[in-house]
C-alpha cells in the first residue's frame, strides 16, 4: 500500500515545525502505519551538507540565485530517491517540512527566477511524486520576522529584506489559489492549538479517503 506525503510550507515564523511534531504526535495515536518527519533541506545525509551550504555561508552574495536554486533540487532529488519513495512504498505517513513550493515560493517569487523552468526542475527531483495534501501556514512576515528574531542567529535567507518575504508570501497565496484542494491555507497568526485542531480535522478526514 502506497503511503502518504503531507507538506508544511510557510515563511519564516509560521510555526511549522511545531505544527508538524503536533500532527505527527496526533497521527501516531490514530494509526498503524509508521508515521514520520523530515525536512527540506537536510532530510537526508548529503542534503544535510548542503543544508549546511545554504543556510550557514555568512555573505548573501556567496552562493548566486541559480547557483542556490540547483543545490535545493540536489538536496530534493536525494531525499525523493533516498527517503521519501521507499518510506512512501512501505506505507508511512511522512510529513515533511517544505517540499516543492518553497522553491517555487522563495526561488520564484523570492529570488524571481523564471516560474517554467523551476517548475521543470521541480518535475525533475520529484521524480513526479506530489504531496497529497500541502499545510500551508500564512501569516504577515512582519510578525515572521519578529519571531524568529527572538530565536537567536537568523539564517542566510532569515536575513533577507522584508520586501524578499513579502514576494515569498505572495508566491504562496498564488500557489494556494492555483491548487485550492490540495494546498490549504491555515491562519498562522491565530493560537496554535487552534491551528492544531484544524490541521487534525482535516488529517481525520484525509485519513477516511482510501490513500492514493
Ligand atoms: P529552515 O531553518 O528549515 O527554515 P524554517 O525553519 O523557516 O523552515 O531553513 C530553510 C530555509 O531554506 C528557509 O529559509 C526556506 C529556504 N528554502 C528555499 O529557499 N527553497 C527551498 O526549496 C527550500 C526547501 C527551502
């Protein structure tokens, strides 16, 4: 039986993670199947290197938009063959920390890179596999950003100006409005045991529909 691929997509500050480790906790309480969690970047031994890359290079202008476009499909590309496809065939619930549409999301919108060609890319690290269903976590990035302030070191695409933020946040809400069934925003501003209970009404229903 094939499994599931549920995604947390978000600006910085949405609360995410912790809304994933909640619906994980939820999830292993309801079924058999193992349920587990990953991210993008660094799912995977060699994304955790690049991850490194990505996020720890002090100076913006070190790695060039392509040049970072390329190494998040690398690190994709890998977690697809090394962990999500077998996971998914043996049948786990995997929910994932971003996935495709941070890429079109920060390197499309963000960096303003051409939308087609990452869409190509995107096809080409998937290997075609898509979520089932996509958490889409929206709040101001003003109130993002005030956030993780309050988390120490912010990383190399943490310290992009909020007008970069702005972009990525209105790349998400065209990906939303593209996709309404399967990328459902969520009010990432509102207490999140609130945000918690929606996510598992939600996960309860999907849990009834056969698993595709
Ligand atoms: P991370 O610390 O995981 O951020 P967060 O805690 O907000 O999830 O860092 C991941 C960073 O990488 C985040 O700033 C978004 C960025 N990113 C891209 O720009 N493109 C991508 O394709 C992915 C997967 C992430």
């Amino acid at each position: 039986m094939a499994g599931q691929l549920i995604v947390f997509e978000g600006i910085e500050g949405a609360g995410k993670t912790t809304q994933l480790q909640r619906a994980a906790a939820w999830l292993r309480s309801q079924v058999a199947v193992p349920v587990l969690t990953t991210r993008e970047p660094g799912g995977t031994l060699l994304g955790q290197e690049l991850r490194h890359l990505l996020l720890k290079v002090r100076d913006a202008d070190e790695i060039s938009p392509r040049s970072e476009l390329l190494l998040y499909a690398s690190d994709r590309a890998q977690h697809v063959d090394q962990y999500l496809k077998p996971n998914l065939a043996q049948g786990a619930i995997i929910l994932c920390d971003r996935y495709t549409h941070s890429t079109l999301a920060y390197q499309g919108y963000g960096r303003q890179l051409d939308l087609k060609l990452i869409q190509q890319l995107n096809a080409i690290a998937t290997g075609g596999l898509q979520p089932h269903l996509t958490f889409w976590l929206d709040l101001a990035p003003e109130v993002g950003l005030q956030r993780i302030q309050q988390r120490g070191e912010p990383n190399r695409l943490e310290r992009e100006a909020l007008a970069f933020h702005q972009r990525v946040r209105q790349g998400y809400l065209s990906l939303a409005q593209q996709d309404p069934e399967r990328m459902i925003r969520l009010n990432a501003e509102a207490p999140a045991e609130e945000i918690e209970q929606e996510i598992t009404k939600i996960l309860q229903k999907s849990l009834g529909q056969p698993l595709s």
